[in-house]
C-alpha cells in the first residue's frame, strides 16, 4: 500500500477527496470505519469532517443518484449501484450506534486520548487536569518568581542578587526600547519561548552553571579586547591628525576626526564610519602625492600648507590596520554583546519553568503545549500495538488532514505510527497546502509536507497535485495564477538583492499555484476589482499632484469607499450576509465596523455587521447584569453598581433618567433584591439560573444566545474546576469573558473578520481594505534560537537571542536571513489565504506609493509594483482586474448576481432555532443525578454528612471562620441554605466546650489533613487534625461522624500518636471526637510500642 500525499490548493475540493477516501475505506468490509483515523487541527474543521463523513453515507444509503461518490465507489469496489446502497446502510447504522469508535479527531484530542489512557506511565495523578490557556499558567509563574523576592526563604542571597540584576536589566531595556515599563510584562515576553518548540527540543540539554558563567566570561572578554583595541587605534589616529605641527588643521577631513571620536567615545559601535571605509578601501596608487592624502586632508589651495609626507603614511596606515581588525574581530564581538544581552534572558527562562513545574505539581495541571513531549516519550518506550491496546481501537489507516499546520514534534509523533500502518500494508493518506501554511507562530512547519514526508517515506510516498478549482469563478482564478506567480518571482528577486542571497524558498512554494477552471464553472462570471487610494505622502509631508486629499483623510476614504461598494454589492442583488471584510487585526475589525454601523444607504437603510467581537458573550447586555448580580451577591460590589446596570442596560434606561431616579425604586417593582441576595447560599450554576429567572422579563431575544452560553461556561467551569461563585468570577475575569457565541449562518449580516479566522471558508464577495500587511526586521518580541558552537565550539547548546537588524553583523546572520524569509512568507500566504476565499467577487484596496520606494517590507508597495507590471505586460489592456481610482467615486460596471442564484438563496431554509426564553424549574425540585446510591443525597445520612463536616471543620482555624466555611460548602451545593443555617449553630455550641475551644483557638500550628510517611508504614496516614504547640508538644484529634465506637478508631489514632513521637514531639495528647454522640474520649500511646 502507499502513502497518497495530495497538494490541494485553496478551493481544490480536498474535504471531497477526504470524504472519498473515509467512504472507499469504510466500504470496503464490514465495521472497516472503527480502524480509520481522521485528523485536524480545529474543532470546527473536525466537526465540518464527521458532518461531510456521515451526510455522504446517508446519500449513498438512500439516495445514491444524488452522491457525487456513487459511479466512483461501484467501479473501484466492484459492485453494483443496490450493492453499494445496501452496505452504505449498513456502515451508516453501525457507525450511529458505535459512534465513540468513529475517529475523526482533532490532533491535541487525539494526544490527549493517548496520554490519559497511558497517565499512570507518566506518573501523572488519576485527576490530573489539561490545561488549555498556557497565557493564565504564564501569567501566574511570574507573579510567583517576582514574590519569590520577598517571600522565599530558601532562595539565597546571592541567588537573590543575581535575579534581581536580571529583572533590572529588562526593565531598563523596556523603558529604553520605549515599551511597557511593567517588569512583569517583560517576564511574560520572555517566558511565551517556553511554549516553542524551539525550546522543548533544547530544554532536555540542561546547561550547568559553570557552562553559564564560563560563556558570560568568554564574552565580556571578546568585548572588552575588542573595545580596548579601536579605543587605542582610534586615540593615536586623533592624536596624529591633531598634530598641527605635522597636519594642516584647516584642511583636516572633519568626517573622518568625526568617525574616530565616535569610535573613541562609543566603543560598541561595530559600524565603520564611511570616512573611515573609503580611506581603507581604496588605497592610493604609490608616488601620487594627491592620492596620497585623499580622504585624509581637503584639497590644497594656493596658501594652505602641506601637510608631513610620513604622518599621511602613517595615519593611513593606522587607518588599514583600524579596519583590518574591525573586519577580522567585529563578528566575533557583535556576536558576544548579541549573547550576552541574552544570557539573563535565558537564565529567567529556565526560572520561569521552575515556576510553571511548581505550579503543574500542585494543581495537577499539565499544559496542552507539553502534550507532544509526553506522547514522545509514550512512543519511544512503546510498541506501536501496545499503545492501540491502551486506547482500545487498532488503527489501520490515518487520514490527516490540513498538514501544513503541523508542527515538527507532532509529526515525530505521528511518524512511527504511519510507519507501523504502511509496514503493515495499510494505505494511508495526507492533505496540505504549503500555500496556506499561516500559524508558524504555533510551530506549524510547512516544510514537513514540501520535503520531510516525501524523504522519510520515500518507498510510499505518491504524490498528486489537485489542480482544479471548485470555490472560485474565471475572473478570480485566473487572477490569483498570474498574481501570485509573479508576486514570487518579484518578492524572492528583492529579498536576494537584499541581502545578497540566491533563496528560493517563494518560487519554490507558489510552484503549484496555477490552477485550471473546471467545464462546470467556465460560463460563470464574477469580477476582481482593485481600489486604488490616493497616494501617501512623500518624505516632506506634501501630497503626490494626483491627489487633492489631505494625508489625514486617506482613511476615511478609504471607509467611505468601502462602505458604498457593500451598498452597490447589495443593489446587484446580493445579501449583506454574502459578504466577508477579511482583516489582519482585531482593532481593523472594529475601526470597519464602526464605520459600517454609521453609514447609511442613499435610501436612508442602515448595514449591520457580525464579527468576533460582536460575538463576546461579555458584550451582552443580559450576562453583563448576570455577571453583576453574581459580583453583588459574591460581596465583590455593592448594590448600587447592579442597580445601575439593570436600569442602563436590561432597561435601556438613558443616564439622565437614572439620574432623576433612585436605582432602587426604580427597579422595585419588577426585582426583589431579597431574592437576588438569597442566591448567595447556592452554587454558582444554581444562583445563575436563579438570577435569570427574576430578570427573564427583561431579557431581550436576541440576549438568549449569550445566556445560554453564559449557562454552558458555569457548567464547565464547576466541571473543571469545582468553582464556585468567586472563583467562577475569577475565571471570568481571566479567560472566560472572551468566550464567543457561534456565528449564525442565517444571519442577515456583512461578516468582519480575521484573515486566520477565514482560513477553510468561502464567501460569494470577498472585501480586503487593509494590505499594509507589516513584516518586522527589528524591535520584534521574537527571539531565534542560536547555536552558540557558531560562536565557540566549547559551548554545545542553543539559546535564545533577540530578532533584530543587528544579527547581521553576528555569527548568526542566517538565522535572522531566515527568519525574515519566512516571515515574509508568512504575509505572503495570509494574502493568499485571503483573496482565495472569494466566489464570485473580490476586491481589494491599495494605498499607492513611489515605485522608488521597493522594500521587501514594504508589502503594499509590492503589491501595487506586481499588479502594475501585469497590467504592462498585457500591454495595458488589463483583463486581469477591473481598476477605481477612489478618488473619482466610480464603479467599474460590474455584475448582478444572476436571478436562479437570488431565488435559490431566498429559498434556503432558515434552520436556526430561536430561543425567546429558557424554561427553568426552581433548582430544589429537580431530579438529582445519583452518583452514589439514592440514600447518599438524605441530608440526615451520616456517611454524607461525615464527610460534608470533615470538609467545614478542616476549613475551620478558629470560631470566627464558621460562617466562611459554611458559605463555601453552600458555593459548592454540598448543603443547603436551611441545613446551612441549622449546622452554624451546632458548630457555635460545639466550640462553647472547653476541650473543643482549645483546638480552635488559632493560636497554634495547625496541620489540616497533612500526610504523614515513613519507611514503616504502608502508603501514608492522614489525622484530622494536629496541633503543634509552643512548647514542643502536639495534640492530634480524629472526627468520627457514626452513632457507634470502635476499638479500631482508637488504634487508629495510637498509630498517629506514634508516628509523631517518632518525629521528636513530646508529650503528645490523642482524641476522638464522636460528633454525632457530643462525646470527646481521650486515647493513650501504647507505652510498649
């Protein structure tokens, strides 16, 4: 069998090839679906992939006239249409009911799968949980490294120095790079290189602190030689031209002295002044008096003196042998300043994973970026069939799709896997683009699918080219083959003149860009339509003659313009929901849909928009006042804030009217304050239904769709996280107030959004306002991970060193050289992205700019000299693209939407069910999920209540935290608000007992459910409670809930007594405490023991 690997351009059809595949695999025998594999990157794909897989099944199974699969299936299966229908049934109904075998998973599901189903190998807790946000795990290890300051007595004075040092060296650095001062954000910048993978692969050499301080010697040593060296050299050339007896002062070269101090005076400059290169490079020829000065001495007039023929000689001499050394050593000490500016940096990384390590173990927390790490280790100590056995399934054949996006340590994963399975002689396949390689900034490596796959499996490998394009109309195709084409060509010849390369890396992946119109779609029409903006101004701050518009209106033009193409899109019959603005930036969405939402149609109509920040569930009225009401009972506001926001916004009640009002009398008669406050004795679900049901009057209907997944994340998070109301809040405030509601397909809308965000998805008008798409050459947050064996063998490790310009005077040039190719091919695959994602109409907006200006980072600029040189080489008769100039306000005809297509798109059925309120019984009356057994949920059952006291009483220091504790068992649903009330009072009048006081004095150290271990006993043993006195003594007490005593319980508590003992306390008191029977009975140690 093979390895079928398809290069699948944007609208190539590879979900059809995928779902042709899964169907000739699935059908070929019986229950063949349950050892295929399918794998993506994103939920959404993954779900799009089991819908196609499932709905293509039915077809065949019923209808298979109507499956584009049928004639294909019959002729490479062998058998006959009936046939093909009868086993489609039957695959259909086994897969409905075994579906958990049905494998179409995401690639961090799937690790996920593997690494529960191997926890106990990798020694990770039977609860441990993966964390998904690695920004919040980040965020609270350098809180934690800066208290480590103040509060961690076993860091060391010179350990502590030493951090401190380095925490000041980036804080200077921010505020000389002009960026936020905050220390703690620096610790943040540095610490995202914890998740690269750079770093995972070189984190396992650990670099010892001798290796550390000996690299930190070697290179202040490079850069004190080397600045002692051009100090000198750069003094005796002054010293010389200084020499009025010997120079004429009047016809010194003031740039060259100008250079020389500059050297004198700022050693670290590794740049040569120009005066300084032009005398050392272009020696004079011998004898030439006037060659002989040049460069050193202005011009002799009539009256000037001349100048001493062997200081001339000698200063050119000095001058050679400056450069000489700056040619031969420069390198050498760029590169040591380069590391060193970096060595703290690596250092307070590794500090930082100290910190995330703690925080793993105590949370038993992993992160979802270690997944790969941990499957690695899983597949090198294991059979490939064995790990199938741990998961219960045997996989035969995998389908991955999108793989492009991945990473390099998730294919060394994958990679023994397809090896088992093509060894095995099981067909297997890949689906990629390297074109629409857009998320290296997650690791993805395109050069995988362009190079290592073919290499590593060079004996399976077939590889196919789907060429034809099934999204887009003529116009749009034949546009993106000659564009993109050229723009490769163009791009790769600047960025080699550049910086004086022969990189192939751009034609060399729009090689396969071309793509052929299929016999179905050569009738249809659509249109690519450039709009070009006035011309920005030049380096005087005047404005180009061919445009009146002042600089500072070009925006606005630039809105205006798109705002009346969307009107004329929707008078040539399209609907605002066939229209997509795709953007680079979030803040690009909302400054598009600002505009937007301000313009109004010649008729007087205004435009309505749908983007990612519209579908924040915190920018809903309604959770909003959900979220204050949870604040307010929580204690976290007062209760005039909550007030105020159900007048302003479940109201709509102007300011002024608030004003005039008291909140309160106001919100009377439709709210009982008494009842909101009650919710405070309910877990944090229950309070949230609650709160909803007494504002559902005043929730809007198109407000249910953010309740309800207000209601969705309270589930998870009491899942997740056992939170209750505060710390639900603190989830909100973290990460959950970013979560979005799904996008309806129905709505009447223009869509915004991001470029990454339209990757996989099409749209009849695509729109592009913004292609001053930024590729940074310095200043970046990024750093590149050097070897430093390029600057001394003796150091065999990489580090991170920070991405900027200055790498090109550095050992290290080609890494910056690369680093800014794929960057640059980065931006060049967005674009394509982009206007690939269009049917039938794109436009796109140009600011025009001087051709004199070519950069590589100058993208727009790019664009503009591409698309104007396809129009000259079609010798200005451009059938490409149809061309506005802006300013002129006139559209180019264009054409209506064809009228079958207008029926057909008000004929679609509007599948979204609407909500105008959620039905909710009160909370008490609802059936209980019964976990353990009927009589565990009776309050009055002694085993539940057992364990609900032990959880209030290990909560409880002294008299003063019983209301807390029972609050907290309340968030939690443990008790309710009655029982709440009821058990207050019994814990008050326990500690009214002389015996029990004194264990609940706070004034002792406490130790609450604390493990002990040793080498004799079995596991460990955990007492209630122990209490350690001033004088050397301990006090331990066992709870016992039970109407009944046992010899046990005192054996129990002896054996905590002895252990204690052994430990050094002395004397040590012993107690059981049966609650239930209001009896204390002291327990001896058994002297002979």
């Amino acid at each position: 069998m093979q390895l079928s690997v398809y290069t699948a351009s944007a609208g190539a059809g590879k979900t059809h090839k995928l779902t042709g595949e899964f169907l000739l695999l699935s059908l070929s025998r019986p229950g063949a679906f349950r050892h295929i594999q399918a794998v993506t990157f994103t939920n959404k794909a993954m779900a799009e992939m089991k819908e196609r897989f499932v709905k293509e099944l039915h077809t065949v199974a019923t209808v298979p006239e109507e499956s584009a699969f049928t004639d294909e299936l019959c002729e490479k299966l062998g058998i006959s249409v009936e046939e093909l229908q009868k086993k489609a049934g039957e695959t259909l109904h086994n897969v409905m009911s075994d579906y958990d075998a049905f494998r179409v998973k995401t690639i961090d599901a799937f690790f996920q799968e593997v690494i529960r189903a191997f926890a106990r190998e990798l020694n990770l807790p039977s609860h441990y949980r993966l964390e998904m946000d690695a920004k919040i795990m980040l965020d609270l290890a350098a809180t934690r490294l800066l208290d480590s300051l103040d509060h961690n007595p076993d860091m060391g004075k010179e350990q502590k120095k030493e951090l401190i040092d380095w925490l000041k060296e980036i804080a200077e650095e921010q505020i000389e790079q002009g960026r936020n001062s905050n220390i703690k954000v620096g610790l943040i910048r540095i610490g995202k290189e914890l998740f690269s993978e750079r770093f995972k692969q070189n984190s396992v050499k650990i670099i010892s602190p001798e290796e550390f301080k000996e690299l930190k010697q070697r290179c202040h040593s490079s850069i004190a030689v080397f600045e002692k060296k051009r100090q000198q050299q750069a003094g005796q050339l002054l010293k010389l031209l200084n020499d009025a007896g010997r120079i004429p002062q009047e016809r010194v070269n003031k740039n060259l002295v100008k250079g020389l101090e500059k050297l004198l005076h700022k050693p670290k400059e590794t740049e040569l002044a120009a005066a300084i290169r032009n005398v050392a490079t272009a020696p004079p020829a011998p004898g030439e008096w006037k060659e002989q000065e040049k460069g050193i001495l202005k011009a002799a007039t009539k009256n000037s003196a001349q100048a001493d023929g062997t200081a001339i000689d000698e200063i050119r001499s000095l001058i050679t042998d400056l450069y000489n050394y700056t040619e031969k050593e420069s390198k050498d000490y760029a590169s040591a300043r380069a590391i060193l500016k970096n060595l703290n940096t690596f250092a307070l990384i590794s500090a930082l994973q100290e910190q995330l390590n703690r925080i793993s173990s105590e949370n038993n927390v992993s992160l979802i970026t270690d997944a790969t790490q941990f499957i690695n280790r899983i597949i090198d100590g294991c059979e490939i069939p064995f790990i199938y056995e741990k998961l219960g399934a045997q996989i035969h054949h995998h389908m991955l799709d999108e793989f492009q996006d991945t990473s390099r340590l998730q294919y060394d994963n994958f990679k023994p896997l397809l090896k088992e399975s093509l060894d095995k002689q099981y067909g297997n396949l890949i689906v990629g683009d390297v074109k629409q390689s857009i998320y290296r900034f997650r690791n993805s490596d395109s050069s995988l699918l362009s190079g290592q796959v073919p290499a590593d499996f060079s004996h399976y490998v077939r590889e196919y080219n789907l060429d034809r394009n099934w999204r887009s109309v003529p116009e749009i195709i034949h546009f993106n083959n000659a564009f993109y084409k050229s723009f490769a060509e163009h791009l790769e010849q600047l960025f080699n003149e550049e910086y004086e390369t022969a990189l192939k890396l751009f034609t060399e992946t729009y090689s396969q860009v071309e793509q052929q119109v299929p016999a179905l779609h050569k009738e249809e029409s659509g249109a690519v339509v450039v709009h070009y903006l006035p011309e920005e101004t030049d380096e005087a701050g005047e404005m180009e003659p061919l445009d009146e518009a002042p600089a500072a209106d070009i925006e606005e033009i630039r809105l205006q313009d798109l705002c009346e193409t969307i009107y004329d899109i929707t008078r040539r019959g399209y609907s605002q929901s066939d229209i997509a603005i795709l953007v680079r930036t979030n803040r690009d969405a909302e400054i598009i849909a600002d505009a937007i939402l301000k313009y109004h149609t010649p008729e007087g109509k205004s435009m309505q928009v749908i983007s990612a920040e519209a579908l924040k569930v915190r920018n809903s009225a309604a959770v909003r006042l959900i979220i204050a009401a949870l604040c307010f009972i929580s204690g976290n506001t007062s209760e005039t804030p909550l007030n105020t926001l159900r007048l302003q916004e479940a109201y709509r009640v102007s300011y002024e009217t608030l004003k005039r009002n008291d909140p309160q009398t106001a919100v009377g008669a439709f709210v009982d304050t008494e009842k909101i406050a009650a919710c405070a004795y309910l877990n944090v679900a229950e309070a949230a239904e609650m709160i909803i049901n007494i504002f559902e009057p005043l929730i809007p209907e198109g407000e249910w769709p953010y309740v309800l997944k207000l209601l969705d994340l309270i589930a998870g998070a009491q899942a997740d996280f056992s939170a209750d109301i505060k710390e639900f809040l603190d989830l909100w405030e973290t990460r959950l107030n970013k979560e979005t509601i799904p996008e309806s397909a129905a709505a009447h809308a223009v869509t915004i959004m991001t470029l990454h965000k339209s990757k996989g998805l099409g749209f009849p008008v695509v729109l592009m306002p913004f292609l001053d798409f930024s590729v940074r050459t310095h200043g970046s947050n990024d750093f590149l991970w050097c070897d430093i064996s390029k600057f001394d063998n003796r150091f065999d490790f990489e580090m991170p060193v920070e991405y900027n310009k200055q790498l090109l005077d550095t050992v290290f040039k080609q890494y910056y050289i690369d680093e800014v190719s794929h960057m640059l091919l980065d931006q060049l695959n967005v674009l394509y992205v982009g206007t690939t994602r269009a049917k039938r109409e794109l436009h796109l907006w140009i600011k025009q700019a001087k051709q004199d200006k070519q950069r590589v980072t100058r993208f727009e600029s790019m664009i503009q000299s591409c698309l104007t040189s396809l129009n000259e080489a079609d010798g200005g008769n451009n059938q490409l693209f149809l061309s506005k100039q802006v300013i002129d306000n006139e559209m180019p005809p264009l054409p209506y939407l064809p009228t079958e297509k207008q029926e057909k798109e008000d004929k679609k059925p509007n599948e979204t069910i609407r909500l105008k309120s959620i039905g909710s019984n009160p909370v008490r009356q609802r059936i209980g999920v019964l976990m353990e057994g009927r009589d565990f949920f009776r309050e009055d059952n002694p085993r539940r209540l057992g364990r609900i006291m032990h959880l209030i009483l290990q909560e409880i220091e002294q008299p003063a935290d019983i209301p807390e504790a029972i609050e907290a068992a309340m968030g939690k649903g443990l008790i309710t608000y009655d029982r709440a009330e009821m058990l207050k009072k019994e814990l008050l009048q326990m500690m009214e007992n002389p015996t029990v006081a004194s264990w609940f004095n706070g004034k002792d150290t406490l130790l609450r459910e604390q493990a002990i271990i040793g080498r004799e006993i079995e596991g460990s043993r955990r007492p209630d409670r122990i209490l350690i006195h001033p004088d050397g003594s301990a006090t331990v007490i066992d709870y016992k809930f039970g109407a009944y005593r046992s010899k046990k319980h005192f054996m129990q508590v002896r054996e905590y007594m002895q252990l204690l003992a052994q430990m050094g306390y002395s004397p040590i008191k012993g107690y059981l405490w049966y609650v239930a029977l209001d009896e204390i009975t002291p327990v001896k140690i058994d002297k002979r023991s």
